[in-house]
C-alpha cells in the first residue's frame, strides 16, 4: 500500500495492479487511499477519479495534477491519461500482462476480521468469509451495495454444475475420479477436467487448481448462483454420491484408521471430497431459499435430514463417525437431528457400539483416538 501511495504522488506513469478482477484491484487502491494518513488523503481525495470509458475521460486529460484509476474500456488507453499524471490500470487473472504488481488474496482469517468491523457477529463473519472462498468479487455479490453482475462463467455453468456440487475433489484419488465421472455420467474422468480447464483463467472463476486439487473457489456464492438450475436429477445424483462416499466399504476395510497421506490411500475417498460433499449439505440445508431451489416434497433441511437418516451405517458403525473426525462438525451443523439420533441409538444400553472411538489407536506420531470430531460437533451444538 505504501509503494502504490508513492506512485500515485509521483510523475505521470502507468502502473498495472493485478487481483482476482479489475475491481478489486481498484479497490485496493480506493481503500489504499482511504486508510493514508490524513493529509496524503485528502490530497489524493481531491485529485483521483475513476475513469470507465476514454471518451468520458478524454476532456479531463486538459486539466492537471489529476491520479486516473482505470476500469472496463478505459483500461485499454492508458497512455492517454498516463501523459498528465499517475495512472493506475486495474486487472484481472485472465489478464496476460507484462511487469505488474499482483495482490494476494485475503486469508479466511483476515477477511472475518475485516468482516467484523462491518458489524458483523464472528459466526456470520467466519461463514460469509467461507462460503465467498477469499474472493472479494463474490462478496460484492453477496452483500451488494447496488446492482451486482453475475458471474461470467454462470453462463456456462450447466454442463459443470454436478462439480460444483462435488465441492472439492483429489485427482490423483481414484474413488474421487470415480464420483466424478459418476456425477457428470461421463465415461472418461478427463473429460470432467475437459469442461473445467477453460474456466480456470477467466475472472472470478468457479474452481481454483493447486497441484492436483480442484476446488470450489467460492463455495456459497456459487452454490447461489446455480440454485435455480438444480432439479431432481441433479439432488438424486448428488445423494448417491455423497452415500458412496460416506457408507462403509462393502469389503469391510477399516476407513477409520489414520489420516496421513489421506488422498492417496488405495481404500479411501480424499478428505477434499468429503468436505466439498458435506459443504454442499450444508448449503442446500441452510440456503436452499436463497439459491432458488424447488423441491418436489418439504424444503433442503428435511432434503438434507432424509438423505442422512438413509446411509447406512449411521446408526450402527462406530467408524462411521470415527472416519468422519474433523468433518463431522460439518455434518452436525447440516443435519444435527439425524446425526443426534444415531449417537442416541450408539449410546443406548452399555454403549458398546461407540466405545472403540474413545479407545488409543496407534498414529503416525503419537497414540490418537477417534473422538474429537465428536466432541467438537457436540460443543457446536452447546
């Protein structure tokens, strides 16, 4: 912030500002600007403007000792404004661009921060941070000031939408590989990451990639904006994979043992793909009304309580709830009457059936045990 400030007080110059979207980039430099110290602001107050088109700029290119912020068609003329003072041209990640100064997103921490001094509680700051996946482009869209446009690949989502419903995924995890082409109904996993890849460099996209993770970049956000396409079809999809994936293993493997190189054991499905699966839950429990979708029977909390209540091994394996560990908060916060119930029924008698949770098992390290998950779905619910 310190090096755009002293730009801006320099000679004419173009500087490029990169982030997530153009925007942000300008608002960076906005709230740059607002957070200087008195005097520098009211200096630069007095002399920026935000500049959209070079016809509406070009007149006040007359004047002198004027900072131009440049947005949408006026980007594309920098030089314009730039031979009569500081020029500051925002872009975007689907941008290629010579030398440039690149924004990192915020972390999850720091935008719940910066969210609670919008008086926002920490729970509702915590979820908002989230469910917008650190992108300032989707939060505009869920707290908007004004009219707020939609995503730019929304118009494209349809052939896509059963992997924003995965959430998250491994693809070096053949169970996850498997649920994904199940999802889509294609025969070849690639051709999953066929119709993904193209969306990756545009602006505000609906997955990031790191390494060989896929990700919903912006979980809620996108999970509104494509409410309206989810029918029957896509909730009897997404049951069946999240029951895949949460039942026990018709061999009768122990899933329940220890979490360390998770994604690449050969009888397990990736905790990423777990946690997107169970996010999704929790959306369509919470924000069915929001995102617009229509149920043939009730609304997406008794969807997402039927859909529990039928997995099997709920209310009988132990392992069910050992597996889950650090996901089970999630599911508690989505379906917490099923999933109290089951506990209700595990407890009954000398609690013989959950016992082993509470037993020392062996781990990479040290001894673990399997109740913590547990304990901290509990205190959710306190």
């Amino acid at each position: 912030a310190k090096d755009l400030l002293a730009k801006l007080l320099g000679p004419p110059d173009i500087f490029r500002v990169a982030a997530d979207a153009p925007d942000e980039a300008i608002a960076f430099a906005t709230a740059a600007i607002r957070k200087a110290d008195p005097a520098v602001r009211l200096f630069l107050e007095a002399r920026t403007l935000v500049i959209d088109a070079t016809a509406a700029g070009r007149p006040l290119t007359q004047e002198k000792n004027l900072i131009f912020l440049l947005r949408r068609e006026a980007a594309k003329s920098p030089g314009v404004f730039a031979e009569v003072g500081p020029t500051l041209v925002g872009l975007g990640r689907d941008q290629r661009t010579g030398q440039c100064v690149r924004l990192p997103r915020p972390t999850a921490h720091g935008m719940s921060v910066a969210m609670r001094s919008m008086s926002y509680t920490e729970a509702e700051a915590v979820t908002i941070a989230r469910g917008c996946g650190r992108s300032l482009s989707a939060l505009a869209r869920h707290i908007p000031s004004g009219t707020v446009e939609p995503p730019p690949w929304i118009a494209g989502a349809q052939p896509i939408l059963l992997s924003i419903l995965a959430g998250a995924w491994s693809a070096d995890n053949d169970h996850d590989r498997t649920v994904l082409r199940t999802l889509s109904g294609s025969v070849d996993y690639h051709h999953v990451e066929d119709l993904l890849r193209p969306f990756l460099p545009q602006v505000d996209p609906p997955f990031d990639m790191e390494g060989t993770i896929w990700k919903v970049r912006a979980p809620m956000d996108a999970f509104i904006q494509v409410g309206h396409l989810i029918g029957p079809r896509h909730l009897e999809k997404f049951s069946a994979a999240l029951t895949t994936v949460l039942a026990p293993k018709e061999d009768g493997t122990d899933t329940s043992d220890n979490d360390f190189l998770l994604s690449r054991r050969p009888n397990k499905h990736s905790t990423w793909l777990v946690e997107g699966l169970l996010t999704t839950l929790l959306l369509i429990a919470r924000w069915h009304d929001v995102a617009q979708i229509r149920f043939t029977s009730g609304d997406g909390q008794s969807f997402a309580d039927h859909l529990v209540e039928t997995i099997p091994g709920l209310r009988e394996d132990h392992k069910f709830i050992a597996r889950l560990q650090g996901n089970l908060p999630l599911l508690m916060e989505a379906t917490p009457d099923p999933l109290l119930a089951a506990l209700e029924h595990l407890l009954e008698g000398d609690a013989a059936k959950i016992k082993p949770i509470f037993e020392e098992a062996p781990g990479f390290l040290a001894p673990e045990t399997k109740h913590t998950g547990l304990l901290w779905s509990l205190e959710l619910m306190a």
